[in-house]
C-alpha cells in the first residue's frame, strides 16, 4: 500500500443517469486527471462507474466513455441489485488495482473538490474518511426534516450512523479487505462502516443542487432504508417490543383486579366501549409486535440463503489483463 502516491479509483453506482452522466463525467474526468497531475494520486488512477441494470443508455454511456478515456473503466452488474450492492461492487472491483477508493453518487450533488481533502487525510493515517455535510440549505423544509429525522431515529434504535454522511467517503484497500469478512446480505453500508473500525476523520463540505434527472432516493425508499438499517444492525426494536409486552401485562393485571372488585363490590357496568378499547390495545400491540419479530425472521430467511450480494456481468476491460 502505497501511502505517498496511491492509486486512487473513484467508484460511482449508476442507475438510470444517462441525463446527468453527460454533464458530471466530464467533472469526473478533471478531478481525477487534476489530482494525477498535482502529483497526489498515482497515475494509474481511474474513475470506476458501476451500471446498477440500468433500463436506459446508462451502460452504452460508461462503454462509451471508457473508449475515449483510458482513465475511465465500467462494470455492470447482472441485473438491478440496488444502490448499497453497487458500492460494494465497485469497491470489491476496485480495491484489485487501487490502494484507495472513493464512492460517490453520479449526480453532481457531493462536492468533487473534498476529494484533494480526503486524500491528504488518508496520507495523514486516516483508513477510512467520511465526507459529511455541513447543513442542508440546498433541501426543501419535507426533506431536511425527513432527512435529519432519518438519521436521528437511526440513532434511537441503536444503529451507529455517521450524522449527515451518505455513501461519500474514502477508503483504503486494507479497510476494503477487512470489509469482505462481513458477510451481510442485507447491506447497509452506512451502518456497517463504523464497525469495521481504524482510524477515520472527517470532511465536511457543501451540498449542491442536483444537476439533470430525477433522484432515486424519494421518501418511500429512505424509509426503506431506514428499516433496513435499524434491523440489520441491532435488536434494540426486539427489546422495546419486550418492554411494551412488560408494561401492558401490568397494565393488564392492574385491570382484572380492578374489574374483580367492581364485581365483587356489585359496582360493574354493563357496557361494550372499555371490552372493545382493550381488545383494540392489546390486538395493535400483537399486530405490531409480529410485525417487527417477522423483519427480523425475514432478514434471518434471506442470510440463511447466502445468495451472493452482486454478480457483475459485464465490464469495459479484461479482468486478467
């Protein structure tokens, strides 16, 4: 590992973008040739994009762009995996040939320039650095709330997250190595990350507008994610269920000797709303009980099967070369 001039691949999951990719490839192509020419990164460097079956031209775009730039490389995967197994894959891929890598979303929104930052972070000791944002001005009032939201319930139920940090970071080829012997299929590398350990630091940086198409992150797929995050990485959801249980059987005894004693005193009312309001408490919590245990089983069902996490079915160049 080569800590004075790595060679550095910039891994960037694409999933539809062929209405941006135009637009922010050739800002990926200046910063990687800039930092090969200031003398930080190796020349060898590369900026890796991974097609995540992409419906549109995303695939002959990269292909395209790997032909006129030697300093461009694209894998694709199989079919749609998602967003956290193309990182994975890129990184995988990537850590072949680089000593650090950089993951990055394809839509121009992370600003590219902390990349000179992270890099002078890693030659500093650093295994891992996150990018991490300093506020969300860029974001309408629904977003913000939603997204800080996200991360502070992450927080409650017991999921290490990084504050205000996406899938921008860099790491380093040991941390890669270390990272494979998680053996997750149910990915949430965000939460995953903080586990694996070593030295890490921080750059912080502004947002910026998305700069063509639509994001594939609305509030259907956060909560999503969030849900994952929360069942993959700990049990705190079980415990408070366990809690509940606890709180509403005492709840429960406190009544039966309460309605013993109307009974007995000849104080009883016959009436149907208090029967039914229990029932209906008792019947939610059951409800919602089942709920939270079947994600876990569901997360347990689909580990047991240890289907591989991405299967990378073509790429711009000779794996063996």
């Amino acid at each position: 590992m080569n800590r004075n001039n790595p060679i550095l691949y910039i891994v960037i999951p694409c999933y539809n973008e062929e209405k941006v990719l135009p637009h922010t490839n050739p800002m990926f192509i200046e910063k990687i040739e800039s930092l090969i020419n200031s003398g930080q990164v190796h020349p060898n460097s590369k900026v890796m994009y991974v097609n995540d079956g992409s419906k549109d031209k995303t695939w002959e775009l990269i292909q395209q762009y790997a032909k006129e730039n030697s300093h461009v490389v694209g894998i694709a995967q199989s079919r749609n995996r998602g967003h956290q197994s193309s990182v994975l894959a890129g990184m995988d891929e990537a850590a072949k040939f680089a000593d650090i890598v950089i993951t990055i979303d394809a839509d121009g929104q992370d600003d590219i320039n902390c990349m000179d930052k992270m890099v002078a972070e890693y030659k500093d000791g650093s295994e891992i650095v996150y990018g991490v944002r300093d506020n969300r001005e860029t974001d309408s009032a629904f977003k913000r709330i939603t997204a800080e939201g996200f991360y502070k319930v992450m927080h409650l139920f017991g999921a290490d997250v990084v504050f205000n940090h996406a899938d921008y970071r860099l790491v380093s080829k040991r941390f890669i190595q270390e990272l494979k012997k998680f053996k997750e299929v149910n990915l949430f590398l965000r939460g995953i990350m903080p586990l694996v350990g070593f030295k890490y630091s921080y750059v912080t940086y502004k947002r910026h507008e998305r700069i063509a198409g639509e994001s594939h992150y609305p509030l259907s797929k956060m909560l999503g994610l969030a849900i994952d995050g929360i069942t993959s990485l700990s049990i705190k959801p079980i415990r408070i269920i366990t809690a509940i249980g606890v709180l509403t059987s005492f709840f429960s005894f406190a009544l039966i000797i309460w309605v013993l004693w109307a009974k007995f005193s000849n104080n009883s009312v016959a009436g149907w709303a208090s029967t039914y309001a229990i029932v209906s408490l008792l019947g939610g919590v059951q409800l919602i009980s089942l709920g939270v245990i079947g994600e876990y089983i569901g997360k347990i069902y689909l580990e047991a099967k240890e289907r591989p996490r991405y299967i990378i079915g073509e790429r711009t160049y000779d794996e063996n070369e």
